[in-house]
C-alpha cells in the first residue's frame, strides 16, 4: 500500500478557498460514453451495444456506437485536458476491448489504453484507471452475468491482465465503479443493460459485484511491484426525510441499509448488516450466495474510497400517492420516494450541496481511508453562442460542490481529491445524448469540442489549487444537519 501523507490543510483567505497540497483535480469519463469504434480492432460487444438496440430502452433510441469519438480522438482530447490545465483524468478501461469474449485477451484492444496512458503521461496528466464502468462482455452475461459467481471470478482474471500492460505507468485503480447501479438498475428495474426485472438476480448480482472488487484489489496487488493504489467507487444515497418519526426512521433504515450500508459495510470489513439481511431475507438471494471466506476477500485493504455525488434523494413510509414514486430497491416495500425540491438541474434532480458536506462527514466518521470525490456534475439544457457556451448554472453548481469539499476538509474529512462530471458530454446512459453533463461541449453530428465557461472556471481551480472567492463565498452558512441515528445511519438526515 502507497502511504499517502496530507501535506497540508484547507485554509480560507480572502481571495478564496484553497486546498491541501496535493490536492487531486481532475476529470472522469467512462468508456462507453465516449469510446464509439465498438467494433474496431477486434472489440466483442458489451451489455450496453445489447440493451441499446432494445427499442424504448434508451431516449431517442440513441447509442454509443460513435458517441464522442474519443477512440480516434483521443489525442486532441488529452491536448484539451492539458489546455484545462487538468492533473488527473479518470477513464475506464472497456473489459469487451481487453476481453472480447470475457475470456481471451486481444493484445489489439489493451494497445488503445496503453496508447492513452502514454499520452496522459506524455502530457503530465496522470491516469485514474476505472476496470469495470458497466460494460460487461456479452458473452459473460450469456453465461449468466453479475446473478452468476463465475464473473467475479472472471473479473480478477482481467484485472490481472490489465494490470499487465498499465501497471508500470498506472498507479490508482478502481475496481468497479457503482456497483449499487450495475446491481440494481442493471438486474432489478431493468432501466440499464442488461435490462433484467429481478430482485434476487439484484442481490446476488450486488454480492458478486463486491466479491468482483475483493478479488480485483487482491489480483493488483499480487501483480504489483511498484506502486499503487485500488480503490472503489460508491455513488451513496444522501437521504433525506421530513420528519424524525418511527416510520419515517423506518423508511430511512431500509434505503441506507440496502444503498449504502449492504456496499460500504463489508469494504470495511463489517461483513453485510443484520438487519438488511432480515429485510431481503425473504428473496432467498443474498445469503445462499455467500461462500465461506467471501466477506475475508471482499475485506481486502484497499487505499482510498471514492465517492460519486449528484444530489440527495428524498423518502418517506408508504402514504397518499400524490407526486410521490415507489422506492424500488430489491426487497424494500412501504417506502415512497417525494419529488426533488428546487432548483432542480436539467435532468430534474435536486440541487443541494450542504448533502456533499454530510456525505463525506458521515463517511469520514466510519473509516480512516482516503475518500475522493470521483464524480460530481450536473447536466443543463446548455446553448452554444458562437464559440462559446456560457453555462452560468453549471459553473455555479460545480463551484458550490466545490465548496462543500472545502467544508468539509475543515471539518476533518480526509478528501484526496475532486473529478468532474464530466470532461465531455456524452452518452448519458438510458437518458441518450440528452442530457449534458460535459465542462466541454460536444456537437455530435461533427464532434467539434468547445469549452463551456464551466471548464474555464474549473481550469482556474485546478491550476491555482483554490476556488476564487469571486465565485463562490467562503461564508455560506452551512449548518449540518441533524443525523437521524448517528450510531448506525451514518447517511440520513433530516432536511
Ligand atoms: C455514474 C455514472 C456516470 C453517469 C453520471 C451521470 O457513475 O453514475 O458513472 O457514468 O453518467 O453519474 O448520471
């Protein structure tokens, strides 16, 4: 394990807010949002190039078969990141690329990724290398996916084979970015590929999903000789309830019990939470996956946790149907899920960066790892004017996350670092190309690159280490908010 020391603390002066020594800034993307080329040089399909063809599965019946032509342009969009003045890119690596039948290496494939890393280094930008963003080879999903134990197996066996080509210049890895999304989203509403409406398949999928990220970290680390640094990455729920009452309490467990604890919980060591289990015990799904050193291997010590954050949801136990949904996360019954309250971004999520701040308080709270912040973004409706786009509510959306990481580094949270979502726009999963979440703008029918005035303010961040007190306040007036049950919910608040 790589030690990594905090050289230095965030202080606040009257020109700004700036951050430790060291501090990380960067930009991620994932593969397929970017990539295009799926078929190029061998490359087998993935359960994304499946689930897109399915008709109604995507907005607009969009696909990420050109999406922003990063395969070819890779080199002007590292030139970019380095005109941003960006230290850090977090990409990912597409396993069907690597593995095209989930089994058998294409040297052709893992020559793209060693051509990038050369040229992030080549241009002083160091590599952020993510194993698993969703794309599972096909194949593997044919022989049962995420639900079958095989793939976790499968999965140690390519991190391996990455590490291979990468690990002498690559330092920092995520295993596996999300897995309540690939578990959930991909195996129990059927809203991502592989588009399966099963909640046990969920469970079992989230369980060998956690197994895949312990097998991974134990086969970098076999591989490794130099440094590194494994990671994974959580995109945890910020819930928050109206009312501290039992049921409201109740209503609360359950979401942070199958969201947040079912994942964090075993990463730390602390094996899966009773009172979940009892909760899905019923799906006959979990535990009968469970084999007997699983929850030593999915312990395995890893350097840092990095936390994605977009907004905070809200909840409340089952009652009038108004504007309300149904929270359905595999097994939970009697929970409702409340509109978002203004200001709302352009996908219609709910703004609040106070959440990030008690985010990473709640997580430093349980654990003395490193976090970064991964991921953080939002998608507007931006217009391009000229050479220009000037997305005034983005940059103020992303300067006052900003902000809140600030907060809480002087709190005490030990943040490493902070990525934007995203470098580009690009292929926003079920949502298509409709929604933009890039600091640089993509106009897809001729894949011109424009930095919006969001990537400039955030170039000015990254390069002075400090957020200008021109764009963001130091005095906000953030107050944290009450924690529901600080003994066991690290995550619910009332707001
Ligand atoms: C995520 C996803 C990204 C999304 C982003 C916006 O990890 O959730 O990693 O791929 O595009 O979150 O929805």
């Amino acid at each position: 394990m790589t030690a990594v020391t905090r050289s230095s603390s965030a202080s606040t002066s009257p020109q700004g807010l700036t951050f430790p020594t060291g501090f990380r800034w960067g930009a991620a993307t994932a593969a397929y949002q970017i990539e295009g080329s799926t078929t190029v040089d061998g490359r087998g399909p993935s359960i994304w190039d499946t689930f897109v063809t399915q008709p109604g599965a995507i907005a607009g019946g969009h696909t990420g078969e050109q999406a922003c032509d990063h395969f070819r342009r890779y080199p002007d969009d590292v030139r970019l990141m380095a005109e941003l003045g960006l230290p850090c890119y977090r990409f990912s690596i597409a396993w069907p690329r690597v593995q095209p039948d989930g089994r058998t290496t294409s040297s052709a494939g893992l020559a793209f990724y060693d051509r990038l890393v050369d040229q992030l280094l080549d241009h002083g930008i160091e590599p952020i290398a993510t194993l698993y963003h969703w794309d599972l080879p096909q194949a593997l999903e044919d022989a049962g996916g995420w639900p079958a134990r095989d793939t976790a197996l499968r999965f140690a066996d390519y991190a391996q084979t990455v590490h291979q080509v990468l690990g002498d210049r690559v330092v920092d890895w995520t295993t596996v970015n999300e897995p309540f999304c690939s578990a959930y989203f991909g195996y129990g509403t059927g809203i991502h590929a592989p588009g399966i409406r099963d909640e046990a398949a969920a469970l079992r999928a989230a369980h060998h999903l956690l197994l895949a990220h312990g097998l991974g970290t134990r086969a970098l680390r076999a591989a490794a000789s130099g440094d590194l640094r494994v990671g994974i990455v959580f995109n945890f729920g910020s819930i928050l309830i109206a009312r501290d009452e039992p049921e409201y309490r109740e209503a609360a467990r359950k979401v942070d019990g199958l969201q947040n604890r079912l994942f964090l919980d075993p990463v730390l060591g602390a094996g899966y939470p009773q009172d979940v289990l009892d909760d899905i015990a019923h799906l006959e799904a979990l535990e009968p996956a469970i084999r007997s050193d699983d929850l030593d291997v999915i312990a395995a010590p890893i350097d840092q946790i990095g936390i994605n954050f977009y907004g905070p949801s809200r909840y409340a136990p089952t009652g009038d149907p108004g504007e309300r949904g149904t929270c359905d996360m595999p097994g939970v019954r009697g929970v409702d899920t409340l509109p978002p309250q203004g200001p709302l971004t352009g996908f219609g999520w709910e703004q609040d960066s106070d959440s990030l701040t008690d985010l990473l308080l709640a997580v430093s709270e349980r654990t003395d790892l490193p976090l970064v912040v991964a991921e953080n973004g939002a998608a507007f409706a931006d217009e391009v004017s000229g050479d220009r786009v000037h997305d005034a509510e983005r940059t103020r959306y992303l300067a006052e996350h900003i902000r809140a990481v600030h907060r809480a580094l002087q709190r005490g949270a030990d943040v490493r670092g902070y990525l934007v979502w995203s470098l580009m726009d690009n292929f926003e999963w079920a949502m298509g190309f409709t929604q933009r979440f890039g600091i640089v703008h993509v106009d897809f029918a001729t894949q011109r690159r424009r930095i919006k005035d969001s990537g400039l303010m955030f170039s000015e961040v990254a390069r002075s280490n400090m957020l200008p007190a021109s764009v963001a306040s130091p005095d906000d007036g953030y107050r944290r908010r009450p924690l529901v049950d600080p003994d066991r919910w690290g995550l619910i608040a009332l707001g």
